[in-house]
C-alpha cells in the first residue's frame, strides 16, 4: 500500500525539524508562560507588555525596573535634574557594552528615540517620547530631526530638554520605547535585526533562539555590565494563549511561572485563593464602559449619569470576573503615591430613574433600544450580560448585546458606531496622566466624541505645573469633571494581576501596580 | 501517466490563482486595519505602514502588486509578527503540523480500516453494532471536548504523559491521537460501507462459490475495490489533517500553522493567511491527485489517460 511507503518518509522528513532549535536542548533554569507570540522584539515597535517584558531582559535603558517595580540606575549611572524640572543630564556607565563588544554611548540612546520618533519607524507608541521638546514636531513633520531636544555633548553624558517638568520621566526612561538599540545592526539588517542571529543589545540577558509560536528562549550576557547580578543563565518564554493550557504547563512542572492573570481559568480562580503560589495584586488598569457622547440618547449627560448610577458593579465582580477585582469609582486606580483619585457616585436605582424620568423617559418608556458593542471573549460576554440585565432591571430599558471579533471591534470604536461599547486601558507609565491624557480633545484613544474645554486646560496646567503635589491636585480636578460630572465613561473594576509561583522555589518575583517583573530578578530562593 | 499529471498540473493553475486573489481580496474587503489596536494609532503611522506593506491604492492595485511578489516567490511580510516573512513563518510551523498531522493520518488509516473491515466481517453481528456505536461516538465527539478530557485522564489522572508542549516524543503522542480519533471513526465506517457493498456483488459470490474462505475473501479480494470511497475521503482528509488544528494546536500547546488560519483572519494578516491558504491548497491539489492515482491503481476498470 502506498500509505506504507509515503507516510514513513513523510514522518522522516517532520522529524529533522522536530528535535532543532532550543527545545531539544535540557529545560532551561526558568521557564515561563509570557502570554501569546511577541508580536515583535524591536522596542521601538513593541506596542505590548509580554514583548516589554521580554525587550526588557534584552536591553537596558537609562533607567530599569526591580523586583518591586520602582525605577533604579540602569545604564545610567547618576543624573542631574535642573531646577525647572525639564532638564535632565545622566551620565553613563562607562563600562557598559553591547553584547558584540562594541561600547554604548550616549548616541546610541539619541539615536533609538530618534528613530522611535522617525515616522518611517511607524512606532506605535511614539507619542510616549513626546515629553521630550521637538518630538511631537519632528514626529508630525512638522520640525527636522535636529529640532528634538536630545544632546549627547559625550559619550557618556545625555541630555534631554523636556516640554514640561515632568515628574515620573525616570520611570519613563525604562519604558520600552526608551530603550536602546544597537544602530549598526539595525541599519544593516533592517527588520529582520531581532532575528537570533543579526541580534544584538545590551540587557542582562541575549537572545539565543526564537521559535513561532513556541518560545522565545534568552541566556545570560556575559558582556553585561553586572554580570554577577544575573541569577540565571537560561531563560525560556513560551508563548501560550489558551488559560488552561497554560495552567496544565504550570500543574505538571512544564513551566515554573505564569505571569498574567489571562493565563489561569476564571472558573478555577475562586479556588485558587489562599494557595500559597498564587499572588494576586493590584493592577494599574481598569475595565470601563464608553458612551457615544456624539449621538442619542447617549449625548445627554443626565442620561449617562443614570445608566452609570443603575450600575451594581460589585455583582459584576462578585459573578463574573472572580479575581478579588477592587470596583472602580475612578478611572485611575489608587495606587500612585500623592495622587486621590476621585471618586464617581456609588450605585443608586431611584436617581437613576428619576434621572430618565426628567430625560422624558420614565420608567425606561419610549426610550430607544441601546447596544453594548464588545470584542468576542468570554470576559466581555459575561461582564456585558450582567449589565444588560441590570440595566433593564433598574431602568426599564432594552439593551442588546453587540459582539465583534477584534479589527471590527477596534474600527466601529475608531468610527464611533457604537451606543456603549466595552473598553479598557493599562497605564503605561505610574502616574494619572497616562489614564486621563486618553479623554483630552481629539486624541485618538478618546474614542467617545467627549470635548470639554475644561478637562483639556485642567489636564494643559497640570503638565506645565513644575510643583508635584499642585499638578496632582490640578489631575484630581480633571478627573472629577470625567468620572463625576460630564461622565463620557463608565469605570466598572480595576484589574488584578495574578503570578503563580512556588514562593519556595523562586524569590525576586514580587506583585506590583505596573506588573513589572524584570527578569533578571528571579532567581532560585536564598540564592 | 505523464499526460494526467502534466493536465491536472495545468487545470491547477487557474484554481489556485483564483483562491490565492479571493483570499485576499476577501481579508482586505473585511472591515478592520491590520494595523488596528487598543492604542489608537495615528493616520500618518498606518499611512506609513500601508504603504511600506504595499496596501495603499486600490483593491486591484494591491492584489496586482501582491500577485507579482508572489510569482516572484515572495509571499510577503506578516503585519502582526513585524520583521519576520511569511515564508519564515510557514517554514518553521507547517513542518511541525506535518508530524503531528501524518501521525494522526497514519493512525486513523492503521485503525479506521482493519477496524471497519471487522465491523462488515461481522455484519449485523455484536462486533458490527459495537464498532458503529464506537465509530459514532468518535465522530460525534468534537475535538475541544475530547482534548481537555484526554489531558484530564492521561496527564493528570494517569500521569502517564505529558499534559501539553512540544520538543519530546512523549508529547506527541496524546495530540495526535486525539486529531486522529474522529477520522478513525469516519475511516471505519467508510470502510465498513464499502465493503458490504462489495461482499454483495458477483465476483465475490462467485469466489465465495469456488470455496475461498471467508477472511480471504474479505481481507484479499473485496478489501481493494471496498477502499475506493475511503480513498477518495483520505486526499481532502490528508491535507486538512497535515495543516493542524487550531483545537488541538492550542490545547496541547504545538507550535503549528492551524492557528495562523484564523488568528491571521483576525487580525487582519492579509500575506500570512494568503500564504496559509496557499499552503493549503497546494497539499489539497496534491492528496487529491494522489487520491485520483491510488483509485487508479486500485480499481483496474479506471484509465488515466482516458
């Protein structure tokens, strides 16, 4: 029979790509589930926080993260801020080089911003260096490269001119899109530099292979300036999507870490508190609802505060998320020192309806059917369920259900079709303007049609306000008009991170708002 | 011989030109960026980006634009995985749905048959509403179902093997069985079909006459012409199987080319499910030509050059 002869070769053939790569090779010293397929490892490109993650063990900026989140020296070694707030002058290392033995200079982080910025980079999160004077000029077109105000007057010494004092710029500099690449490699390979064998950077660790879909796998860079800071030689990132998978890779020993709340079973969650490898800890996110501000009923504020008041967001985290998920009352969570989020009203049926009643529709009557627009996932169906059965319960009005798979989703939302549509936002950076930035006038995350000259000159004044705790008051204000006022948003929950970890077995991963955990801080316990 | 394949090689062409620019145009007709996100991206960056990936101008324009790559053998970048080809991306995950896949082929062909064969040995007997009972349930039982109970009962419960991942013998050996169990269940039935049709015609009652025994007659003589139907099911089975299972790919965590069927749809990938899809084709084409030679072998009355 044919299939005698055919299959065997065909096994035989299948078989030489089966034992290459890492995979063949013995476990590595940490193995973790890091999420879906990095999308790309070019940190002028990476747009997500599994690549930052990995981007962030490959390259090391100005300033890096600890096990605890905070922003401390990275390549770096000390800086100077002036008195305005807007001029910083770090000083390098000076025994700090690439992972080819070339040294890193001050040009070398010019030159990653600059490219960042350069719109043939097409970076998706440019606009992060538009602190930075002339970016946001030289970015539009509007302004030569020469017109962004980064300086390197040495090979050790950068100075950067910012528009405005910004207070939380360290911790910008160890952002993703902050970090450095190597110019001669990127010049020469285009994009395909972060392949294994063109890569070069200048983090604790390199990367050694990277296979679709399956795992990015990094060891240790013995050209790293601390070189006896890193606790391990190797370190493999799988890349899994499905929550249960990647909790059977963590059961059976496959993996030693799951990183983010999305890789465990909601079902199992409840279960799981108490178990002393699960780590659950505030996030820097929050679940919310839009309103389409631009088209009724939704363009009436008093008909948005009413659905916002009908809501009961306990049940919603109590039912459906079962995290342990903090509501939300504000868009920002708490969490950033100084900084008072405030607060939204509390739940109240009977405002809600007279609210409706004085909008001419009591008890719900003659008001138009309403939808509530979501991306296809679980989550968002279930979540979107109890509102809608909230809401018709509370209000009397008909609320349908809108699920889209994602490019749609994100394009009804860029076109404003849609009454109410699920959203939610991760803060990039630890301070509010990375929520409250998203709902000035005619910035492209606004995605409500929400203008209010107030909010704009609150948030304008809070960024040239060189005082810390004024700018916070100044935030505080602007955020009220959001979650209290003008309500073009409906804060539903703040996220929770989960790790799961056997705390006996590793130290150095420790829960923190920006659910940063830099690799290079793990380790094996007590070593 | 050569006349059939150089005919069906040609007839081939205009099908797989046809599927190549329907997909595409298809992915770009759907609403939606490619390089759409969460973070809004400003129109200047996607202008960039479209033109940089050759998606600016016209529809015909960027299928023209696209077909020429492609006839130059280049079938272009994915714009999710930015700075890797698609041709790199097939190359590394189609090989690894190939294993998967021919084992499971291997394995639903090894077992459906003797299986069906047995079945129609014992018609209307226990053994024959036993094997179509069995048959049933694997057809019936979708894949999503009996994956996640397989790695209950073999990972966890029996500890016998690995529950997901990819790199060790051991770890394929519960993904490929279960993308092999419902087409076992079809293979038997086609099978089984086949031959009690076959046993109820003249040539075998007159062998049966002659005095052949029973398992002769069914394993030697009825078998050959019984597998036809079987034959003709494998080539479309064959390449569906060898392409993976987005189900199954994910659930055992293999890093192989099902998954990029329909993440690519959704995001948009428009180079990276063309290239899929034409992947797909070509083994399709190719498993129902074999299928059209294998039928020839098997059935003496079938001429290829006629």
């Amino acid at each position: 029979m044919i299939f005698r002869r055919v299959f065997p070769g065909l096994l035989g053939l299948s078989c030489l790509f089966f034992f290459s790569g890492c995979g063949s090779q013995p476990r590595a010293d940490l193995v973790l589930c890091n999420g879906a397929e990095p999308q790309t490892l070019d940190p002028a490109l990476v747009s997500g926080q599994l690549e930052g993650r990995i981007c962030a063990a490959l390259h090391e900026g100005l300033t890096r993260r600890d096990a605890r989140g905070k922003s401390i020296p990275g390549a770096a070694q000390s800086w100077k801020i002036s008195p305005d707030g807007k001029t910083y002058t770090f000083t390098l290392r000076p025994d700090m080089k690439w992972s080819n033995g070339d040294p890193v200079t001050a040009e070398d982080f010019r030159y990653s911003w600059v490219r960042a910025l350069d719109p043939a980079t097409a970076s998706p999160y440019a606009e992060i260096l538009f602190f930075i004077r002339g970016a946001e000029d030289f970015q539009a077109g509007r302004a030569p490269v020469a017109a962004v105000e980064v300086v390197a007057p040495d090979a050790g010494t950068l100075v950067v001119h910012l528009k405005n004092p910004v207070p939380f710029f360290l911790s910008l500099t160890s952002f993703t899109t902050y970090l450095p690449v190597h110019r001669a490699t990127v010049e020469k390979h285009g994009d395909r530099w972060t392949r294994p064998e063109h890569w070069v950077g200048n983090g604790p660790y390199r990367l050694k292979a990277w296979r679709v879909n399956d795992r990015v796998c990094l060891e240790k860079n013995p050209a790293y300036h601390s070189p006896e800071r890193i606790r391990l030689n190797r370190i493999d990132a799988l890349a899994v999507t499905r929550a249960s998978t990647a909790f059977n890779l963590y059961s059976s020993g496959q993996a030693d870490v799951l990183l983010d709340k999305g890789l465990i079973p909601s079902l199992i969650l409840p279960k799981l508190r108490g178990r002393p490898d699960f780590h659950p800890a505030p996030l820097f996110a929050t679940y919310f609802y839009r309103f389409n501000v631009t088209r009724p009923p939704f363009d009436n504020p008093k008909i948005r505060r009413a659905f916002s008041l009908a809501l009961n967001k306990e049940a919603v985290v109590d039912k459906m998320t079962r995290g342990g998920e903090p509501i939300a009352l504000s868009l920002t969570p708490r969490g950033v020192p100084g900084y008072r989020p405030p607060e939204g009203p509390a739940q109240d049926e009977d405002t809600a309806r007279a609210l409706l009643r004085d909008a001419g529709f009591p008890n719900g009557q003659g008001f138009p059917r309403v939808s509530i627009l979501y991306n296809k996932s679980e989550l968002n169906e279930q979540v979107a369920v109890e509102v809608q059965a909230q809401w018709t319960r509370a209000l009397g009005v008909q609320v349908e259900l809108r699920n889209q798979e994602w490019a749609t989703y994100l394009r009804s939302l860029d076109t404003l079709d849609f009454d109410i549509a699920r959203s939610s936002w991760v803060g990039d950076y630890d301070d509010p303007l990375t929520f409250l930035d998203c709902f000035a006038t005619g910035r492209g995350n606004n995605r409500t049609g929400w203008s209010d000259a107030t909010y704009d000159h609150l948030l304008a004044r809070a960024q040239a306000e060189a005082n810390p705790a004024s700018r916070f008051r100044l935030l505080e204000q602007a955020e009220e008009i959001l979650v209290s006022r003008a309500m073009p948003i409906l804060p539903i929950y703040h996220f929770v991170g989960c790790l799961m970890f056997d705390p006996g077995k590793l130290d150095g991963l420790l829960p923190n708002l920006l659910d940063e955990h830099p690799f290079a801080e793990i380790g094996p316990k007590g070593k | 011989m050569l006349t059939f394949l150089a005919r069906r090689f040609i007839s081939s062409i205009p099908v797989v030109i046809a599927v190549l620019a329907l997909c595409f145009l298809l992915v770009r007709i759907a609403p939606g960026s490619p390089f759409a996100a969460e973070r809004a991206l400003d129109a200047r960056t996607k202008a960039v980006l479209e033109t940089k990936y050759g998606l600016s101008g016209s529809l015909p324009e960027q299928l023209l634009r696209y077909g020429s790559r492609v006839l130059r053998g280049d079938l272009g970048d994915s714009l999710k995985f930015r700075g890797r080809t698609v041709a790199e991306i097939i190359g590394q995950s189609l090989p690894r749905s190939l294993l998967i896949g021919s084992i499971s082929f291997t394995l639903a062909l090894a077992l459906g048959i003797p299986l069906g064969a047995y079945a129609a040995a014992q018609h209307r007997g226990k053994g024959d509403s036993f094997f179509n009972s069995l048959a049933l349930l694997t057809l019936s039982t979708p894949t999503f179902v009996l994956a996640p109970v397989s790695v209950l009962v073999f990972a966890f419960g029996l500890k016998l093997l690995p529950p997901a991942g990819w790199g060790t013998p051991s770890q394929l050996i519960l993904p490929a069985f279960c993308l092999a169990i419902p087409f076992i269940g079809a293979a038997a039935r086609l099978t089984r079909a086949g031959l009690l049709d076959t046993l109820n015609s003249d040539f075998v009652r007159a062998a049966r006459a002659k005095g052949v025994s029973e398992a002769s007659l069914v394993y030697r003589h009825a078998l050959r012409p019984a597998i036809l139907p079987l034959v003709a099911y494998a080539g479309p089975l064959a390449a569906n199987i060898l392409t993976g299972s987005l189900v199954i790919e994910e659930v055992f965590a293999i890093p192989g080319i099902g998954q990029f069927f329909v993440n690519g749809v959704i995001n948009r990938d428009v180079f990276l499910v063309s290239g899929v899809v034409l992947v797909y084709c070509f083994l399709l084409l190719l498993f129902n030509l074999m299928a059209d030679w294998l039928t020839a072998l098997l059935d003496p009355r079938i001429r290829l050059s006629s």
